[in-house]
C-alpha cells in the first residue's frame, strides 16, 4: 500500500503533521497549482499502514486519516512487489 | 470498507475552511458508523443550520437539513414515524444550545433513540463570528467585542441532568477517543449526546490570538482534562484549574427509552 495526499482536496492546514507518531507529514515549501503549500512526505514507507495492512487485513493507526478535515489522505493499492528499502528507527 | 465509502465524493472537496474540525468530526462519525455495519438505506443523517449542519450534504444517506435549532424536533419525528431507522444528528452548538436548547434538554427527557453530534466550535462561525452560549468567558467575538462575561452552558453536564442515557465529551484532536465514544452512543439504546469541541480558526482563533490551526488545536490539547482525573483530584481536596476542559465518558446508564424497536 502506499500513502497519498490528494492534492485536489488538501487545503493545507498541515493537521496531519501533527498527529503522525513517525513524523511521516512534514510542513511542505512549495505552492502546488491551486496556490496551497501541500504538506511533503518523509519516507512514507515507514507507515505502518503501508506496511502491514494486508498482512492484518485492518486499517492500523490512521490516525492522519481520520484528523485530516479534508479527507485528503488516503492509502493506494501499488503494482505487486515494488522493492522497498525501509530503514526502522529504534 | 472505510469511512471514505459514506461520503458523496462528487460533493467534495466542502466549504469547509482551512484546518476547520467539523471535517474530522464527520469522519469520526463516519467511522463509527462503519463499525457498526450499518446499511446506507436504513440511516438518516438530520442537521439543522449552521457550519456543523451542512455535513448530512456530504453524507450518501438520507438527510434531512431543518430549520434553525430544530434538527431535534424532526428527528424525534423520524424515529417515532419509523423506529427501524437509525437516526444520527449533527448539529452546532449555536443551533443545539442557543436555539434548539428547549428541544435539546426534552429530548434528553423523552429519551428518544437518537445519537446526537454536537461540533462546539464555541461561536456562530457561518454568520460572522458572534457570541454563542458556549463561547468561554474573556474570549472575544463580534457581539462581545470587550470579552464575553456570560457564564458558559456546559452542554454535557446539561444532557447528563436532563436525562440522556450516554453523554461523552472529545476535542477533534482526540480523533480515536472520539470515534470510540460515537460508537458507544451508536450502540446505546435511548438519546446519546456526544459533544466533540472543534477549532474554528477563522471566526473564533483569528479574534483570540489563536490564528494559526496548530494553535487551537494545542489549546484544546493543553486544556482538557480527564473527568476521571477531575473527579480524583476533587476527592483529594485539590483545587482544579479554572480553564481545564473536562473532557471524557460523562455518564452510562440505562433508563427506558423511546422509539426503541420492539
């Protein structure tokens, strides 16, 4: 699974950064076409949603998904076996 | 399945402002609708007026969007008419505590079935930020340009004496603590009331030094207080801060109630 942030809707409140345990959503730099600073992302891999949703069949935190008054955030299937390098911070 | 399923996703992006909480109060809900497996034929969304009361719009169910303060006085009606529906309002406090307060507090006295999300945004955000019942003491708006000075309604404690069977308190930045309790009130027979405190960031932060949304949102995260934790500090003797917000499950119980299906 990967995570997107759905340019059309975000309006960039930037609740999202705040939220996240893995600080995934950081405060963007740059106007997109509708004049809105869209949050980035830092290595969304990390996600435990990406990660492990399949292997639980559940949605796990979502918590950026749930905050996010916009309903910009969502989780996309990906073509199968995509090689990921996913480094876990202890 | 998730939340996202529930929305009318041509209606989207909403009118919403920049980092205004109704948006998370309606996923919230959404959510636990989900959880409970509801089918969109048998669940009506009823609103009244106001920026809470547009989220039924968003919502694929049924809705019905009434006058101002009366969103009570037609669900009652929706739930009596048919009680095999579930019927879940959305409503503001402006038009549940200003307007519809007589509504509210029978409501809670009949004990009709119904769940009722109150987004407290604390001011009358869609006309133009003026004074509401809930607007806290000091805080200033376009009707109280020198502080308000009227002792606030505390809409939770107001259910619990009135009588509803399931009263919780949540801010819209205790997102899974919300969904949790709107799920506990889903699955309570009798009137549920869930009153979920929201950042308005424009009406309400922009007149109160709270402009930027991170600020609100750490407001109402600073501020709140666990009613548990009130409750033992008050036991001890101790004196509870003014400002703090309890916040919480404010009562559980089980007295008869009405429209329930036999």
């Amino acid at each position: 699974m990967k995570l997107v942030i759905d340019e059309s809707r975000c309006k960039g409140c930037n609740l999202c950064t705040m939220v996240c345990p893995y600080h995934i959503f950081q405060e963007g730099d740059r106007l997109n076409e509708r004049g809105i600073i869209v949050p980035k992302l830092d290595r969304p891999e990390r996600c435990p949603n990406c990660r492990l949703q399949k292997l639980y069949g559940r949605r796990l935190c979502g918590a950026c998904a749930l905050i996010c008054p916009d309903q910009a955030i969502r989780w996309e299937e990906e073509k199968p076996y995509e090689k990921h390098k996913v480094v876990i911070e202890y | 399945m998730t939340f996202m399923d529930w929305y009318r996703e041509d209606r989207l992006p909403h009118i919403y402002c920049t980092g205004c909480g109704n948006g998370t109060v309606i996923n919230c809900t959404l959510e636990a609708v989900e959880q409970m497996g509801w089918a969109v034929d048998d669940t009506v969304f009823i609103s009244g007026i106001g920026c809470s009361s547009r989220a039924p719009g968003y919502i694929k169910t049924d809705s019905l969007h009434t006058t101002h303060g009366r969103a009570l006085a037609f669900a009652t009606g929706v739930k009596l008419a048919n009680p095999r529906l579930n019927v879940v309002v959305f409503t503001g406090d402006g038009d549940l505590a200003a307007i519809g307060g007589n509504h509210f507090i029978h409501a809670c006295r009949r004990n009709v079935d119904l769940t009722v999300v109150c987004m407290n945004n604390m001011i009358y955000g869609m006309t133009g930020g003026q004074g509401s019942p809930c607007t806290p003491v000091g805080a200033i708006s376009t009707t109280t340009p020198y502080g308000a000075v009227e002792p606030v309604f505390d809409l939770s404690e107001l259910a619990v004496t009135a009588g509803a069977n399931y009263v919780a308190r949540w801010t819209s930045y205790h997102v899974k603590e919300l969904t949790k309790a709107v799920k506990d009130g889903l699955e309570t027979p009798g009137f549920s009331f869930i009153e979920a405190l929201t950042q308005c960031p424009t009406a309400y932060g922009r007149r109160n030094k709270l402009r930027q949304v991170s600020d609100m949102i750490n407001y109402m995260r600073t501020n709140v207080i666990l009613i548990q934790k009130k409750q033992r500090m008050l036991e001890r003797g101790e004196a509870v801060p003014e400002e703090k917000i309890p916040v919480g499950e404010f009562v559980r119980r089980n007295r008869p109630a009405m429209g329930v299906p036999k």
